[in-house]
C-alpha cells in the first residue's frame, strides 16, 4: 500500500462527501466503503468478500453488510452506516454480537464512510470480549496512514495485526493500572526519588504525581494510532443529519498548514479551534490555554461548575484557578494568567501538565479536547 493511493482516496472521498454530505447508506458503500476495502488488498470480485453475510442469532438470523473471508471462513465482518449519520455506541454493541456469533471472526469495523471504528477480540482477557482497538477519520488518514497497515489483508493473513491488538492490549492494562493506583504510584517515584538524592526544596509529591499522570497521557497516544473521536460524537443519535453541507474539512477544522502557522492548536470537541483561524501565529502555550479556559467560562460557564479554588484531580497544593494569583497555602502563583472574569489562572506547568490541567477542565462541562500543532 502506498501512500499517493491512501492520499487519493482520501481526497476522491472528501470529495464525494463535500458534494453529498446527505448521502444514503448504499451510495456510501459503493463509493466510500467498498473502496475503503479494496485500498485495504480485499477483492470484492472474489469469493473472498461476502455481501449480506447470514450471522445465525438465537432468534434467528442477521446480516452483517460484509464478510472479509480467509480460506473460505469470515475473518472480518464490516458495518455500514450512512455518511449523514454518525456511529453510535449502539452500533458498535450491534457489531460485537455479530462478532460473537461466530468463532473465527476476531475483526469488526465500524464506518460510515468517513469515521471508522476497529474492533478486535480480546482473547487473553475479558472471555475474548470484543473491543475498540483504535478510532480514526478521513483526516487522520491524511496525516498518519499507518493506522491501515492493522487492517490490511495481509496483516489480517499473517497474523500481524494479532501482534498489533496485543500491543494496544497490554497497554490498556497498563493505562487502568497507573489510573487505579495513581497515588501509591505516586508515593513509590517520590521516595525513589528521595532516596537517590535527598531532600528537595520543590514540592516532590505534587511532580511525582504529574509525572504519573503524564504517563498516563503518553499512553493513551501511544495506544492510540492517531487522534480519539470526540466523546461527544458519540452521544448522538444514528441518524441526526449533521449540518448542510458539513464536511472533514469543516472551516472550524484546522488543515495542516493552519495547524503549522498557528502553533499550539486546541480543539474542543464542539468544534471551537483556539487560536482562530486567521487570527494569527502564535508559539505561546500559556496564552493559548489562558484563551481555552476563557471559552470555557464564557460559553459553559465553568466557573459554575467547579468550586474555587479548583484543584485538578489528586492535587493538594497547586490549585488551577483561584480569585487571586496566589495557591491556598498562600504561595504566589509562578506566571499567572488572568481571566476574564478577573480569576487567576496557573500556568506554570510543563507541556503534559498544561494539557493535563486543560482536559480536566474542559471535562468539568463534558467536552473532550485535542492537541494539535507544536504540542
């Protein structure tokens, strides 16, 4: 697989969506997913792909839209929804029981044309439950196209994308067992710490745990292929239309060269991009978190969310935003950005720790957040 192809069939289905952003299910199979299968090596003119696959139910019988099938057995089933639409929790649990019926099956994807879900079976946990091994757009690919070597036929054959899903797997546990134990963790690289060199002016507890905590975040990026789908496009309904004439390349969407000229870039899961487009470039970290958290404020609210001063999860000293630039124990703030709405925002944090303090936040009003750009 080559990249110029990845490249052109991205643009050829941006395209078609910019022009049908309402396109039904069978013209998103035929001019979106099925070739989506064969940039993937599948022969749809073959014995090796099955339309409307017969999946036995208990109470009778299913179909699943395709079957990608090894040595005459189905490795692979795919479900197609339509472009206007966007995928559900309720679709990817209609998917796993289709996985679950049959054995040999330990692949599920889950697309409308634009936005994809892969799961796989985890067979060392879990009972060989079904799970989200990674989630991706039309845009990632663009960007980072190695997400379709997991899915190539090939890697399905060989048993590389087995390999892959364990990796990602191992991960998870890795990400729920730092979660879980985040302050026994804590404990543990502070007094590992003080034991090789003593007694430190700074405060140990409050770095050992950022330190935790961005591990945490580099595992998730890690595990993750290319940019997660915001939460909040998953509470939607299967068939809510999306706005006329709303594409991948939404104007709230930054491209690449916006990306590149505008620095550190944050996208907000309802589509807000700080800084703006146009708006001009900037290279500074602190001015653009300062201008989230005013987002916040201003269009949700936040400060009713939250008690002030706010602490961000497991902090016991350094607060995020307090009336004035000092901390509770009466340390002043170290460059402190100030809010709209005359608040103290803390700002002196390394890079993990500002994108930390940022999805915490934005959290608090149930909005995910991306970092794009220099970050």
């Amino acid at each position: 697989m080559h990249r110029d192809e990845i490249d052109e069939y991205v643009q050829r289905c941006q395209q078609l969506i910019e022009t049908s952003p309402q396109m039904d299910e069978e013209n998103t199979k035929v001019k979106l997913i099925q070739p989506f299968l064969e940039l993937l090596g599948w022969d749809l003119y073959s014995t090796e792909v099955a339309l409307e696959y017969t999946i036995p139910m208990a109470s009778g019988s299913t179909h699943a839209d395709y079957a990608l099938l090894v040595g005459g057995s189905p490795v692979v089933f795919v479900e197609a929804k339509p472009v206007r639409s966007t995928l559900t929790d309720s679709e990817v649990q209609q998917l796993r029981s289709y996985m679950r019926q049959e054995l040999d099956v330990d692949w599920g994807i889950l697309t409308n044309g634009k936005s994809f879900e892969v799961l796989t079976k985890n067979h060392r946990g879990n009972g060989g439950e079904e799970v989200s091994v990674v989630q991706f757009n039309l845009n990632d690919l663009a960007d980072n196209p190695s997400v379709l070597e997991l899915l190539t036929k090939e890697s399905i054959r060989s048993g590389k994308s087995d390999e892959v899903a364990e990796q990602v797997a191992e991960t998870n546990r890795a990400i729920r067992y730092l979660q879980d134990n985040e302050d026994s963790v804590t404990d543990a690289v502070s007094k590992a710490v003080e034991d090789e060199v003593g007694e430190l002016t700074i405060d140990l507890e409050e770095q050992s745990r950022e330190f935790t905590q961005n591990l945490v975040s580099i595992l998730r990026e890690q595990r993750q292929f290319v940019s997660e789908e915001p939460a909040s496009d998953r509470d939607k309904g299967a068939n809510e239309p999306e706005s006329a004439g709303s594409t991948e390349t939404s104007t709230l969407t930054p491209t690449s060269s916006d990306v590149a000229e505008q620095g550190y870039v944050i996208r907000f899961s309802d589509g807000k991009v700080i800084p703006e487009s146009g708006s001009g470039p900037t290279t500074q970290q602190k001015e653009n978190m300062g201008a989230a958290i005013d987002y916040l404020i201003e269009e949700y609210d936040l400060i009713e969310h939250i008690e002030i001063p706010h602490f961000p999860p497991q902090a016991r000293k350094n607060c995020s935003i307090n009336t004035e630039p000092v901390h509770p124990n009466g340390e002043d703030m170290r460059l402190p950005y100030e809010l709209t709405n005359g608040f103290s925002l803390h700002t002196s944090l390394n890079t993990q720790g500002k994108q930390n303090r940022i999805r915490d936040l934005a959290e608090q009003v149930e909005l995910s957040v991306e970092f794009l750009g220099e970050w």
